[in-house]
C-alpha cells in the first residue's frame, strides 16, 4: 500500500486463535461495507450531492458444521434523515456495482437492511482544546479557561476510585440537568463512561489524557469516571445556568431501576484515546453482545 500501512490480523477464539485483532473472515466482511460506503461515496460526488454521515453495521455468521466459511452476512445501512426519497432510490441501486458484492453473491448469503430513521440525535462528545503558551522538558504552561464557565471544581482520586461509588451490584452515575461540564485531567489518568439513551450512540468511554484537552459532558448525559491506581487530579471547568442547585445537581443516579440506562450501557461502546498526537474514535461491534460484528463510519 502507498500510505505504508500494517494491518495485523488473528483467528478468532473459537479457531485456535486469541481474537485480538480482526480475523481474515472480518476482513471480508470489512470489504463489502467499505465497498458499498466507496460506491455511494463515488455517486453523490458525481451527482453534485452532500452526504451527511453514513453508518454500516455488519454482522457476520460462520457455518456451524461442515467446512468452515462465511454462511452469511447481515448489513444495517443508517443513511442521513435529510437525504431525499430519490436519492436514496439511486444509492440503493449505486452498490449493485460493489465489485466486492458482485464476486460474493454466489458465494454466501447477504441481507441489506435499510434506515433512515429521522428522530436519532447525533452524539455530543466534543473536547475543548488547551492553549499552551510554553513547554520545556519539566514545565507546561497552558490557559485551561473555557468561555463562559461559572464553576470551578477540582476533584481528586486517591487511588482507583470510581465516582460515584456502586449500588451494591449495579453502577451509578452523575446527571446534570442545569450544569454544562468541561472535564481536565491534571495529573494520572482518569476513565470517563458517558450514558445517552437519546443519542444515536449512547454508549461512549473517554480515556482522558491531558493534550485531548477538556471532555465536555452536555446536560442530561449520565457520567461516571474511574482513576488508575497512582489516583488522579481533574479540573473541571462549569458552565452552569440561572436554576442551578448544587444539592440537586451531585445525586447519584443507580443503573437498578433504570431499563433505559441499562440498555444504554448494553450497547457497543464507542471508544476515545489519545494516540500519535491525535484523539481517535474507535468502534467496533459485538462487545457488549459477545457477537462479532463491524461497524464503519463515512463522513
């Protein structure tokens, strides 16, 4: 390849393999969704066209006797709600001419479903960047102001701790409804888990580093996070409005009642890490299901 890159590849689990990393068969079904994004892709450009985001999820089954292959391949196409009723129509019809999909469609059994479901609210997970004025080889110096913040809070973790602490059994998590958060980490580490239910993506987990900058955390997203074992230090810089309430805004919120939270929570977590100077989003299925699935985004 031109750009250089490595792919490392493993058999799964169930074939003497230690799934770390995608199978050869993932790789196939990898092939088709970004044939079928690179098709579309190539045909909105030639129509004039402006595609909003354009998520595939892939969900793949192996034979259960007999040799060992791909018996067949579930794919949920989630294209934008503004696209337009013959816009869609030419799409469809445009990853007819997949090259992956021409060369499989004797070989196994592919199912394509199709949504464009308009009441889904695109996820809010945003970071404000820090300006460093200066770093030398011990010192950095950075204005860790956000605009219109009102609050300041510092909070510390002796250790790994988790706040809030469990309900027995069950998580808890921090909701607020009139505080907008901008979360920093001074020193250690410190894992963040985001809840939406209204969010097309509810489930998120941050792994803050200082040079991501500030996590901001909206209003009404159920938020826990979790030290290393060295503890950790997070500034934490609010933007809160006329109705807040300190003594209404820190009640735990437990995931024992909660069928929205739990389902929420059950669904594949949407990863953020600090790698090669840059934050990156991660996704990939069956993590939360056990099932072994891929996800690809296109934008």
């Amino acid at each position: 390849m031109h750009s250089g890159e490595k792919l490392r590849t493993d058999a799964p689990l169930d074939h003497a393999g230690k799934g770390e990393n995608f199978a050869p068969t993932d790789l196939l079904a990898t092939s088709v969704g970004t044939c079928f994004l690179t098709v579309m892709g190539i045909t909105a450009k030639e129509k004039g066209w402006k595609l909003d985001e354009i998520k595939i999820e892939i969900e793949k089954k192996m034979t259960s006797y007999g040799a060992r292959k791909i018996q067949s391949l579930f794919l949920q196409i989630d294209m934008p709600p503004n696209l337009k009723a013959n816009q869609l129509k030419v799409l469809q019809k445009a990853i007819k001419n997949c090259p992956v999909l021409r060369n499989l469609n004797d070989s196994l059994k592919i199912k394509i479903k199709w949504d464009q479901s308009k009441n889904k609210k695109k996820t809010l997970v945003n970071f404000l960047p820090t300006n460093v004025f200066r770093e030398t080889h011990q010192v950095t110096f950075f204005d860790a102001g956000v605009k219109d913040s009102n609050g300041s809070d510092v909070v510390i973790h002796h250790g790994s701790a988790i706040s809030p602490p469990k309900d027995g059994e069950f998580e808890q998590y921090y909701v607020h409804y009139h505080q907008i958060d901008h979360n920093l980490v001074l020193n250690g580490s410190r894992t963040f888990t985001l809840l939406n239910p209204a969010w097309d993506e509810p489930h998120h987990v941050i792994y803050l580093h200082l040079k991501m900058g500030a996590l901001q955390i909206p209003i009404g997203t159920y938020h826990q996070s979790v030290s290393g074992a060295e503890g950790s230090i997070v500034l934490n810089q609010a933007v809160r409005d006329s109705d807040f309430d300190p003594t209404k805004e820190f009640t735990p919120v437990s995931l024992r009642h909660r069928a929205d939270l739990q389902k929420a929570k059950a669904a594949d977590p949407v990863f953020w890490i600090w790698d090669d100077g840059k934050i990156r989003r991660l996704k990939v299925g069956g993590v939360s299901s056990g099932k072994k699935r891929s996800r690809f985004k296109f934008n």
